[in-house]
C-alpha cells in the first residue's frame, strides 16, 4: 500500500487574522494519528507560514512583495511546524520538518535525494510536514503554490491517495459563495467534463492558490495515476472518508497515461513568458517525431524572456506545446531561421536546441 499526501491549504491552518485555528487542526491531527495507528503511510504538505508569519508581526494584509513574502515565511515556518509537531507528538506520531523547492524536484540528483529522504522517514514510521522553502524560492524555481507541490510530492513517491483539504467541501458547478443554486461535483473521471463550469481563481486573504490550482493540481496528480480527492478540512472525518475510499468532496479517477513529474510540471505550473512561431515542419516534428526545436525551425519571437523561463510554441495560431527555451528572446530573434553552423558562429557558446525534447511537452 502507498503513502497518503494530505495538503492542508492556508483557510485551514490559519483564520483571517493569521492565527492558527488550533480547534480545526486538532481534529486533523486526530485524524493523521488514527491512519498513522493503522499502519497508513502519511505525508502533509502545509501551507500557512506567510499566514503565521503574518499573524506574528500583526500585518493587515497579504505581502505582493517577494522580500516581504519571503521575510513573513521565515518568521512563520518555524512557528507552524511547531504547532503540527505538538499536536501529533501528543498523540503518538513523530514528525520531521521538510522543505522543498522546485530545483529540488526537477534536478535528478536533487530529486532523488529527496525521495529517499522522504522514503527513509516513513521507513522510520516518521510524518513528513512539508512546505515549499519561501524563504529562499524565487518565482523561477517555484512550484506556484503548495497545492502544485502537493501534487509533485504525491508524484515524486508514488502514492496511493493525494487528499487536498480546504475550506469548500470539493469543486461546484459555480462558486457557491456568490450562486446559491451551484451544486457539489461528487466526482470526475474526464477533466473535459468541468469545461465551461464557473471554478474560480479567488483565494482567501491568506491564500496563493483557489480551487482552479487544486484542480490544476489534481489533474497533474491523476495524469501519473493518483486519484485525488479535494474535500473540506473543517468537516469532521473528511479526510478518514477519502482515506477509505468514502463518498466524500470531489473525488477524481487516476488516469490511464503516465507523465514525468517534471513534465507536469511544466505542462500545468510553469508560468510561460513568451511565445516562438515555427513554420510548418518544426511543428510536424515536434507533434509526431518527439524531436527538438532547434532555431532554424523559428520564424518569429513574441515577448521578453530569458533563458530558462517557459514558453509557448505555435504554429498557424495554435498551440504546439510548451517548454524551457535555451536562449533569451533577443537571442532568439537574432538566431531564428538559421542553421546551426550559423547559430555557433554568431554565438559561439550556444546550445543546439532552442528547446530541447527532455524539457518540451505537447499541449
């Protein structure tokens, strides 16, 4: 039997003044602790230190800027593990404190590092709480939010069950705050079937994700085969329900495909900065032939973008897919349509590949 990722978003850690909802956490951890005497392998990916840390210095609003998020988190991480730690120590269960970044997951090195860490400390009958490093984390090595690192996680070690635990009691036709007939979606097994349904990007004050990343993130858990369940936190016995296979929140089947969880990642949270134009054959190769872009297949650059950041790739206004491009935007404009002796002449240190097939996945 595989671990069980639960992910407990930042309305069920923290209330709007940023102070934890100790009452709600309590009866997780009760529940944490009943699956973990059961012999059930459990990790937790928490968000909440922004909310803690801002709940300690008292200020009234969600930082937007990077220093001040990351300053918020350190002074909130700490504080909340503490909180978790506690709470499952008094009831039997030892946990560790892990952080993570995204270079952690897509480097193979790194990557590996992390899983048998990970592995070891439930070898070791060991909770992991995990949360993504804010402190040190840039917008270009971030998962996004943790409901993406929920997801990575649950990838990286092959689990049985990623259980997301928010304040909404799953996904609905509409948000239910403002459309007082929308109803609960007991389950998905095609992601098609919520195309045109009003599932909205707000947040809570505290809060980076919404329930569009939570199905975002679902879809990238059930694309490795995962099923997932997003249900309500502050519902007694939510997550005893979904961890039993229970009628419960939004439950989403597993998916016959299976993807790296680097190209899930790049797929669905990697923001995209830029958009290259190829002409007909680039496109043709990379649909059929799973080959690189190199530049002589570019007819045009859109956007400022440097190296390492992700962009789109068209042809004729459709989308071919998506990837991390190995030069600038003015690079790339200067290379494009040439071939590859010209390209090392012109920039003599130059990659091959404007995108490289390992770092390109299709729409």
């Amino acid at each position: 039997m595989g671990c069980l990722v639960v992910k407990l978003g930042s309305s069920i850690v923290a209330d709007g003044r940023g102070e934890v909802r100790a009452d709600v956490l309590a009866g997780i951890c009760d529940q944490l602790a009943e699956l973990h005497h059961a012999r059930r392998e459990l990790i937790i990916v928490t968000s909440g230190a922004i909310a803690r840390g801002m709940g300690v210095m008292s200020l009234p609003v969600r930082p937007r800027s990077v220093d001040e998020l990351q300053a918020a988190s350190a002074v909130g991480q700490g504080k909340l593990y503490q909180v978790y730690d506690e709470l499952l120590r008094a009831r039997g269960v030892p946990t560790a404190q892990v952080l993570l970044t995204f270079f952690d997951i897509s480097a193979r090195t790194h990557y590996l590092n992390a899983r048998q860490t990970l592995r070891k400390l439930l070898e070791w009958r060991v909770v992991p709480v995990i949360n993504e490093n804010d402190t040190t984390t840039t917008d270009e090595i971030s998962f996004g939010n943790n409901d993406f690192l929920a997801a990575q996680v649950a990838i990286l070690l092959g689990a049985e069950l990623l259980v997301m635990l928010t304040d909404a009691q799953g996904v609905f036709t509409a948000d239910p705050r403002t459309s007082p007939g929308a109803e609960l979606i007991a389950s998905v097994a095609e992601f098609g079937d919520l195309d045109g349904l009003d599932i909205g990007h707000a947040t809570s004050p505290l809060g980076s994700g919404g329930m569009r990343s939570k199905v975002v993130a679902a879809e990238m858990a059930t694309a490795a085969g995962i099923p997932t369940v997003i249900g309500s936190g502050l519902d007694p016995g939510t997550l005893i329900a979904a961890a039993g296979g229970g009628p419960v929140g939004t439950a989403f089947a597993a998916q016959s495909g299976r993807y790296s969880s680097f190209k899930l990642w790049l797929k669905y949270a990697k923001p995209v900065r830029g958009r290259v134009l190829v002409d007909a054959g680039a496109a043709r190769a990379l649909r059929e032939g799973g080959t690189s872009l190199l530049p002589v297949g570019i007819v045009d650059v859109a956007g400022d973008f440097d190296a390492g950041d992700a962009v789109e790739i068209a042809h004729g206004g459709e989308v071919v897919g998506k990837g991390i491009c190995n030069y600038s935007a003015a690079e790339l404009r200067t290379v494009r349509g040439l071939k590859s002796v010209a390209v090392r002449e012109l920039l003599p240190r130059a990659s091959d590949e404007a995108v490289h097939r390992d770092y390109f996945v299709l729409s």
